[in-house]
C-alpha cells in the first residue's frame, strides 16, 4: 500500500503523519463577523483572506471551532484559510482551536490584521511582537500562549484629528481609499503566497517597499 501512495508523491513524516499534514499552514484573516462590518478597516484581514479562497473557487465553510474555513493548496503548500466566527476582542479562541485540530504549530501560522501605524497602503510583515493595542492580536497572543506567529499588516493609517481610534477602525473606507482597496488587498495576499513558497525573509523584501 505504502509503495503506491510513493508513487502517488505522498510521503510521510518520521512519525508515520502524511507529510502534507505535518506541513500545513493556517492563515487567519482578522474581522469582525456580519453584513454590518465587512467594509469596515478592521476587517481588512477577511478581506485579504477572501481573497485568497476567491482566487481558488472555494467556499467558506464551518468549523467546530467558531471559524470559517477553506482547505486548499496555495503554491504548492497546504493551507487553511480560516475567519473567526467571533467578534475581534476574543478571535483567538477559534484561531487556538484551529491551530490544534489541525495540528499547526505557531512558526506556520500567519495572521492578517489591520495596522493602524501603517500608512494606507503599504503593508508590513513579521515574526512575534507586542499587540500595538490591537485587541486581536492581544487575543490570540493569549489564546497561542505566546506571540510568535506570523503577521501581515496592513496598513490602514491613523484617524484623523481627534477622532476616537476604536470608530476609526469601524468605519469602511473612505472613497478615496476604495479607490485602491482592490488593488492593496491583492497585494496582502501576495504577500501570503510569498511567504508560504519562499519564506517571511522574501516576503519581507519584495513588501516592505513604499506603496
């Protein structure tokens, strides 16, 4: 049985998993859930995320784990696309549940997250780090015991005047930045595939260019 499954370019792990498995990917878009917040900035990560399973004529579907996944294949790795099904402030329960049914360890999890410290438009990859008041991000640091995940930042820039920055990232976009918002989504998931064939070095500098 073995041999055909060779023939077939299916190899396992030391440990006898399937070695697809022992080197799938989870790539989580952050958002909130509904019609009420799909264009809002915060949901820039669903976005990004949307547009990868779009790319590859999957649909969404449930998860036990209070998400919304894709299996797929994205540049030859496979890859679970996922959106929590929670609100942002506690995503990182789904993205923990995830990362353990599908047995993904941290070094291969990417988070897709809106940036406020980034001007719009330009977008920044990482390793690990703070939340930046990111009450995503501080949850699935929690969730993960630990920050050492992947991010991809996209940059969304900071309110305007006095404006409270929790508004700020619950409106959508301004006109102006729709006009670009296509074309910067699709860059955020080129930056995905990079990083899945190349590596986060790459990524970082073919993306950490002006925008």
């Amino acid at each position: 049985m073995w041999s055909l499954l060779s023939r077939l370019g299916i190899r396992k792990s030391g440990d006898g998993e399937d070695m697809a498995e022992a080197e799938r990917w989870l790539v989580v878009g952050l958002g909130n859930p509904g019609p009420k917040y799909a264009g809002n900035r915060h949901n820039a990560g669903f976005m990004v995320v949307d547009a990868l399973a779009a790319e590859k004529g999957e649909r969404w579907k449930v998860h036990k784990a209070h998400a919304e996944v894709v299996e797929t294949r994205i540049e030859g790795a496979p890859v679970v696309l996922a959106k929590p099904r929670t609100f942002m402030n506690v995503s990182g329960g789904p993205i923990a549940g995830l990362a353990k049914f599908y047995k993904v360890p941290m070094e291969r999890i990417i988070v897709v997250h809106d940036e406020m410290d980034i001007d719009y438009g330009a977008l920044k990859l990482k390793k690990g780090g703070g939340s930046g008041g990111h009450n995503g991000l501080k949850s699935t640091t929690a969730s993960l015991s630990g920050p050492d995940y992947l991010r991809v930042r996209f940059g969304v820039g900071r309110p305007p005047g006095r404006m409270d920055p929790a508004a700020y990232v619950l409106r959508d976009f301004s006109s102006t930045e729709a006009l670009e918002l296509d074309l910067n989504v699709e860059r955020a998931a080129d930056a995905v595939r990079t990083i899945l064939k190349d590596g986060l070095g790459r990524a970082q500098n073919i993306f950490h260019t002006a925008a």
